[in-house]
C-alpha cells in the first residue's frame, strides 16, 4: 500500500470513450483514484454520482477517476462518465487494483476481493492522502472536506528546464523556415502503444495535435545543425544535468499555425516501448518574436509557460509533462529533436522490435562528434 508522499504507478488503461487512456497525462492538478470494485452496491453507485458534476471537479483544480473491477458496471451502463472532471477507468483483470496494493496479483475477472480505497494525489501523482472506502454513505463528504482544505495551486514551480539562448544564429534560422516554407509540412502524429500489437504506433487525432512537420534531409543542413548542438548544447546538458548527449533522433522543422489553432495537448514523450530510449526533448524557437500563444507548459510544475528566444532552446526531460499551448496569433516554427546516451541507444535497438515500421523508419545520418544521428517520424 502507498503512503503520504509515495509517487503511485502510471498505466494505460480502457475508458468509456477510448481504450488507451495514459493516466501520466492526467499530472497537474489534484486527482482522485477511486478504487470502487464494483459499481453494482447501490451505495457506492449513489456515492459515485454525488462525485459526479461536483465543482470541486473541473479538470482545473481537481480530477476524478473512479476504477471498475466488474463487467457488469460496462455491460449494464451502471457508471457514466462526466467530463470533465468524471472519468471511469475499467480493470476487469485487477492489474491496476494490485499495482496499488488493493488485491493480490492475479485476481480473476470481475473479482469483488477488493480492499475499495480512494488516493488523493497531488499533481505530481504524489500521494496526498489514503482513505479507505469504509462507509460509501459518508466516504464522498470526507473526500470533498479534505480538497476543499487544499490550496488552489496543486503544484509548485519552477519546472526542471534549461533555457539557453543562442544556440542557432538568426540567419540561420531564417534558412531552416525557408526549407520548410520550400517544401512544405505534413500533418504531425504522436506515438501510442497498440492494445492489440504491443507496438509503437503513429496516430493521428486532431483533437489531442495539430501540427505541421517537415523532415530535414540535405546532409549538408544537419552536419551544420549537429556542429551547432555539439557545441552549443552539449556542454550545458553536461554541466547542469550531468548527461552525455551522444545520439540525436529526427530533423524535422515544425510549424504551428494559428489558423488552426496549433497546439499539442499535454504528453511525456517516452511512454512507449519505440520511445523509451528518449532522454531530452529540446524545442529551438525559430522565430519566437513573430507569433503570440505557443508556449511551453509544464502541468505537474504549475501553469507558468516558457519560451526561448530566437535561436534559443528549451531542454527538458522527456518523462515530464509537456504541453505546446495554442497559437493565438502568427506561424510558430522551431527545430524539434530528441538527445540520448549511449545507455539509451542500446535501449533502442533491443526495442526496435516493439516500433511499427510504418510509423518510423530510422536512417542513419552522418553527424559531428560527439552527436550521432538518426531521424524517425515520432511524437
């Protein structure tokens, strides 16, 4: 069982609405993991729908996540989701239940030997408080008593970046627009684990991205990029993290419009089996001063956003929260590549096997030491 200030295991698991939802996505604000067994107790049903529609629940401040064990609550619609701030995660195998110490492993479909419990978390998926579901009659007063004593904030900053300026020259990053302006974008997917394959996927969802990539190739082009980071960011990344860039994944030059609202909602680039050698995200403005909205955003560290200058970077780690907030106004354009060590190379390649070749197909690219190059269509 976790305790007051345990962080608690991320999973994907089925909703009402899709089959995939990644629960690390839902960092940044006070959540609350439900586990209720089964919905079928007309206590805890009726506990259910008093959470449901609370204000307290507006996705902003607080989250609710009610966790099913039994196949009756989706085969007789006895839980329905409310968003935002309601939503049912189903776990018919009790995996989650014994990840969180509810239920002893391998605990038979629809099984009812379930130690119901709610955690409170803050947004850092940290826990705040274990509350045994005793009394569903009196459980949810409880439970709202205890947020309501919460500060607003559910997080703390400032988020664990580096933000270096001049790391592209101006004329320089005017040239990268110009290639992407010369050829053109490609709508831009991200990356997800098949429920059926057990492979990284591309998918497309406009309602989660919209985004508009087009991959560098010119050898000449990426040679001066490699020459650039090794230099420039290299250093940094060994001086305030301690980490020895030697790879870099993808070339691609990004585009988010405010036509379409540009945006990408908030994601860790690293979840998967194809992404899990991931170690740093770093996003090179291109021309920072030229659009308004774009920001980056770091949930699980407060809504503060951030932005390099032209020709800068943010330089992050891939497992935190990200989100890319809309463009309101103008084109925003910016050199988006992953960094990784050579612990994390042999990652990669025992995991090439998990990637689905239609969503990547890595080349391998000559590069400036101690950069080595390989570039894939990825989130």
């Amino acid at each position: 069982m976790f305790t007051v200030g345990d962080p608690v295991p991320w999973f994907e698991a089925p909703t009402p609405l899709r089959p995939d939802f990644s629960f690390a996505s839902a960092a940044g604000r006070y959540v609350v993991l439900s586990f209720i067994g089964s919905a079928a107790l007309p206590a805890m049903a009726a506990m259910l729908g008093r959470l449901k529609g609370h204000a307290l629940f507006d996705d902003d401040f607080a989250a609710v996540f009610a966790v099913s064990c039994d196949t009756g609550d989706e085969r007789e619609g006895r839980i329905a989701q409310h968003v935002p701030g309601f939503r049912v995660f189903w776990d018919f195998k009790a995996q989650i239940a014994a990840a969180y110490g509810l239920v002893s492993p391998g605990a038979k479909e629809g099984s009812m030997n379930l130690a119901a419990t709610t955690f409170v978390l803050d947004g850092r998926m940290r826990v705040l408080a274990v509350m045994p579901i005793d009394n569903p009659a009196t459980h949810d007063a409880q439970l709202i008593e205890f947020l309501s004593r919460l500060p607003k904030a559910s997080t703390a900053g400032p988020a664990p970046v580096l933000v270096l300026p001049r790391l592209f020259e101006p004329e320089f990053c005017k040239a990268l627009i110009a290639v992407y302006r010369r050829d053109g974008g490609k709508p831009s997917g991200f990356m997800r684990t098949d429920p059926n394959t057990g492979k990284t996927i591309l998918k497309l969802d406009l309602a989660f991205k919209r985004r508009q990539d087009c991959e560098l190739t010119d050898p000449a082009l990426i040679a001066e990029i490699n020459a650039r980071l090794s230099r420039r960011l290299v250093p940094e990344l060994r001086k305030v993290f301690q980490f020895e860039a030697t790879h870099m994944e993808r070339y691609i030059v990004a585009r988010y419009e405010a036509g379409e609202g540009g945006f990408f909602r908030a994601h860790r680039d690293n979840t998967t089996k194809g992404t899990a050698h991931r170690r740093f995200a770093v996003t090179v403005n291109l021309n920072a001063e030229e659009y308004e909205g774009g920001d980056l955003c770091f949930p699980e560290f407060g809504w503060n956003t951030y932005r390099a200058p032209t020709g800068g970077a943010v330089a992050f780690s891939c497992s935190l929260l990200h989100e890319a907030t809309p463009v309101k106004k103008g084109e925003r354009y910016c050199f988006l590549p992953f960094l990784y060590d050579e612990a994390a190379a042999k990652i990669r390649e025992e995991n090439l096997k998990f990637l689905d070749t239609a969503a990547a197909d890595p080349k391998p690219v000559a590069a400036s030491e101690p950069a080595k190059a390989e570039s894939s269509a990825a989130e």
